[in-house]
C-alpha cells in the first residue's frame, strides 16, 4: 500500500488498483442547515476531488472505509437526492464502489443499488495485501485481527499546529504497532490461540475536511480511544507514528503530546 500525497486516501495495487479514502460524511450541510447555517454545497466538491485522485491514480476500485454519507438515522431529504447523483459520475471513472460501512451508513444500500456495494460492517478482508478494513466502530471480524495492516477511520484525527489566528488543523495518519493476542483475548474472548504476533492498525484521516476531527495532541488519552479495536489497550495511541498528509513521518504521539500538548 502507499499514501496518496497531499491526500487522505491510499492505493493498494492487489487484487485490482484500489483507492481507499474513509468518512467523505457526502450531505454533511444538511446538519448545519438543520442548525441555520445555510453554508453552500460542499458535498459536489468532494467528490469531484475524489473523482480527480481515481482518475490520477488510475484506480480501478473506490473502496470507502465508512461514512460515506452523513446522516445517522438512514439517509437525510438531501442525501437521497445528492447520493446517486454524485456517485454516479464516480462510477464512470471507477468500475466499482465498496463500502465498509461505518456509524453513518446506515439504510443507504438500497437507495445506491447498482451504484455502490456493501460489506459486512465487522470487515473486508484483501489477502493479496495482507490488510483488513473496518470502519472502528464496531467489534472486527477475527480474520480482520489476522492480517498484518488494519486500516480504519471513524476517529478523524487532526495535529493542531501554530496558535491563534495562525494555526491550522491538519489530518494525520496514525500508524500504531499492536499485540494481537491481546486484541483477540480483549475481543473475542476464547478461541484465540491462533492469534500470535503483532498487527499494524493505520488510522485514516478524515477525506472530508469540513468535519470537525479530533486534535491529537489536545484531547485526553481516553477521548482518542473510540472503538472497539483501541479499546483492547492492545494498541498504545501514545506509541502511535503521527504522518502528514504528505506522507512525511513527524513524530510519535507521544513526543508531539510533550510539545504541543
Ligand atoms: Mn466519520
């Protein structure tokens, strides 16, 4: 697998050339419509960026690693009417669009038949790359904990960097090494023997800037664990590799904590 730079998405090569992107949260401005804010369409863009990457990167495959669209309780007014119209463009450019779906996907399958399909929420496994993909906010499938990379979303983790008028919040990748027999016994319970070794869980940042992300240098320890996967303990978000958009490795969590902490 490699980073796309100067994005939030990754290409896997196998079984086809895939572009991973997770939480594009499309119809996310009917929440602040609904709040009075009535800020322009900003869904359109997004796909069209992502539309532009796939196109770059030759992709073949979208895969979406949750969240793809906004609304928690089945699609919103604007999500039935903005969904099929957006993806359908993206379908020219991609021969297929997979979604794991996350916390926010619910009751959307059948508006995107034909568009878009849907897996288990619990995983996708890809063998040929050795990774599994789940959204992180519900319990793995074991075969997820058996691969050597597992990439996630849900938790949208930015660095704040600068302060006051000038500062910025930028998305991270985190890249945590985990113990997993531990994550199995933590899981699963019994039935883990063979689990053995240790797994890397890769956190995406948000492909939706507009959301809100959680700074990772100033939220408590415990308001990063979301999740079943982190809350095994069998990944230490202290530990965790912090990477730039640009692909550009910054520090561990830790040493960034004790700076801008
Ligand atoms: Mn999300």
């Amino acid at each position: 697998m490699k980073f796309v730079e100067g994005h939030a998405a990754m290409v896997i090569e196998k079984p086809v050339r895939t572009l991973v992107v997770a939480d594009l949260h499309l119809g996310f401005e009917e929440e602040y419509r609904s709040k009075g804010v009535r800020i322009p369409l900003q869904s359109p863009k997004i796909v069209q960026e992502l539309q532009n990457i796939a196109a770059e990167q030759a992709a073949e495959r979208l895969l979406v690693v949750g969240d793809l669209k906004h609304n928690v309780r089945g699609p919103s007014r604007l999500e039935y009417e903005l969904l099929p119209k957006l993806l359908k463009p993206l379908k020219k450019v991609v021969d297929e669009i997979v979604v794991v779906p996350g916390n926010h996907d619910g009751k959307v399958a059948q508006l995107l038949a034909g568009l878009a399909s849907f897996t288990p929420a619990k995983g996708l496994v890809v063998e040929e790359e050795k990774t599994g993909f789940t959204h992180g906010h519900v319990r793995p499938d074991r075969k997820v904990l058996l691969m050597d990379f597992i990439v996630t979303g849900h938790l949208h983790p930015v660095l704040k960097v600068g302060s006051g008028i000038s500062s910025a919040r930028i998305g991270i990748w985190l890249k945590i090494r985990g113990n997993r027999r531990r994550a199995a016994e933590m899981l699963y319970g019994k039935d883990v023997e063979i689990f053995s070794g240790e797994t890397t869980m890769i956190i995406m940042p948000s492909f939706n800037k507009m959301m809100q992300g959680r700074s990772v240098t100033e939220i408590s320890e415990s308001g990063l664990v979301r999740g079943p996967l982190l809350k095994t303990k069998a990944f230490d978000l202290m530990t965790a590799e912090v990477i730039g958009l640009d692909g550009v490795y910054i520090g561990t969590l830790r040493e960034l904590r004790e700076v801008l902490g």
